[in-house]
C-alpha cells in the first residue's frame, strides 16, 4: 500500500511539472489546493490507464517494438498521456492535453521526473 501511494504521488508531482512547462497541457483550476486534489486525481487516472490499458496495447504493438527498436514506446506513452486527458475530462478534473505534440513531449517530461523521484524515494521491495 506504501508503495501504492508513493508512486501515486511521484507520478501527481510528475504531472504537475509536465504542466508547468509543457504549452498545451493545461491543469486549471482555483486555488492551490484545488489544483493539488486534481493532479492527485489526475495521477489515480494516469495509473489505472497505465495498469490497464497499457500493457494491451504494448502486446500488440509488439512487432513495431520490433521494428522500431524501442522508440513506439514514445508514441504509447504520449497516447497514454492523452487517454488520461479525455479520461479526466470525463471526470470533471481539469486536466487537458491539446494535442498529440504536447503529450509526447509531456510523456517524455513525466517519464524523466517520475524516473529522478523514484531514485530519490529508493525502491523498498
């Protein structure tokens, strides 16, 4: 459950930079508080289409793993972003991704901080 929660918050702080520096995500609304409650959600979103949706996609994406050596990785996780944007929308967090480009380079921008918090935090299994 520890677990859970850090990397919940790791992937809520990632998303907060990615909209910090990436034009065309946008995280909006009101105070910090509010903001911080919708990128807590958002991060719960992001997990579950990362859990769920992800690994199905990668399965048959496999001979473009292939073939591209590695790099559709960039495009999944960029599609990734972007489901949790339409997910989010539907949920009524203000969180939006305007296009394709902003969430590549949001993907990438989320992959590189999760990836330094996550070797700041240490791995405990």
């Amino acid at each position: 459950m520890k677990h859970f929660v850090v990397k919940t918050l790791i992937n809520a702080a990632a998303i907060w930079v990615a909209a910090w520096i990436v034009n065309g995500i946008t995280l909006s609304g009101g105070d910090w508080q509010h903001q911080t409650l919708t990128v807590i959600g958002v991060a719960l979103v992001f997990g579950v289409v990362n859990w769920v949706i992800k690994p199905v996609v990668k399965f048959f994406s496999f001979p473009l793993f292939i073939l591209t050596l590695g790099l559709i990785t960039f495009v999944i996780n960029a599609l990734m972003l972007w489901l949790t944007s339409f997910a989010s929308d539907k949920l009524k967090l203000d969180f939006h991704v305007e296009g394709f480009v902003p969430a590549l380079f949001g993907s990438l921008i989320i992959s590189l901080v999760a990836w330094g918090l996550h070797l700041a935090a240490g791995d405990e299994r």
